[in-house]
C-alpha cells in the first residue's frame, strides 16, 4: 500500500510559479514511477507530466512542456513539479499517482496509475 500526500497548491497570477510536492509513504515507493495529473471543473483528469522511478526519464504533456519540470529525490520520498509560466488554464485540481507498470519512458494513462493522492488545487489569476 502507497500513501501519497501533495502540498503547495495556492492561488497565483498568471506568469507566476508553484511548486508542488508529493510526499510518498509505503514499501518499495523508490520503485515507483510517479505521474502528475489536474483536474480542471467540467473536464476530465488530464495527464500532466510523470518521472521513472530512477529519475533517468520524464515526459509531459504537450501543453504544459517547456514550462513544467517533474523531479524526484528518493531518500525523501518526495516527488515535485515546477510549475513556470503559469496559465489562467493551468488552474485545476492536481493530483499525484504512483504506478509499478513499466511503460518506456514512462507511464502516461491514469489506469496505469494505481495510487493516487487526494490533490491539491492550483489557480492561476488572470
């Protein structure tokens, strides 16, 4: 069983930065790749970005790519996501996963994701 608590989710103008975090509890979470994904209201759970659980690959969606970096520090089981450039359309729930599917880079669907955190919301003031 995996635990995921995200944090550092707020509200900030457009152009700004966050940055969120994800902390992980449970066995073998270092060998875990972990995803992000949002949620925005009328719209459905959208892939954001994930990491291989050594860290060696990353992938993101075209719409956040160029201004999102995902990163991770396994001695902390913690995984965050730098957001730049912040859009009024980056506003939305984010949420974090953790999938043990092996997908090469990494793994991009939510049903490839069996843990999930209870998210964090995110808004980008216009």
């Amino acid at each position: 069983q995996v635990q995921l608590v995200e944090s550092g989710g707020g509200l900030v103008q457009a152009g700004g930065s966050l940055r969120l975090s994800c902390a992980a509890s449970g066995q073998f979470v270092a060998s875990y790749a972990m995803g992000w994904f949002r949620q925005a209201p009328g719209k459905e759970r959208e892939f954001v970005g994930a990491i291989s659980w050594n860290g060696v690959n990353t992938d993101y969606s075209d719409s956040v790519k160029g201004r999102f970096t995902i990163s991770r520090d396994n001695a902390m089981n913690t995984v965050y996501l730098q957001m730049n450039t912040l859009k009024p359309e980056d506003t939305a729930v984010y949420y974090c996963a953790a999938s043990r599917i092996s997908s090469v880079p990494v793994p991009l669907h939510s049903y490839e994701y069996m843990y999930w955190g209870q998210g964090t919301q995110v808004t980008v003031s216009s």
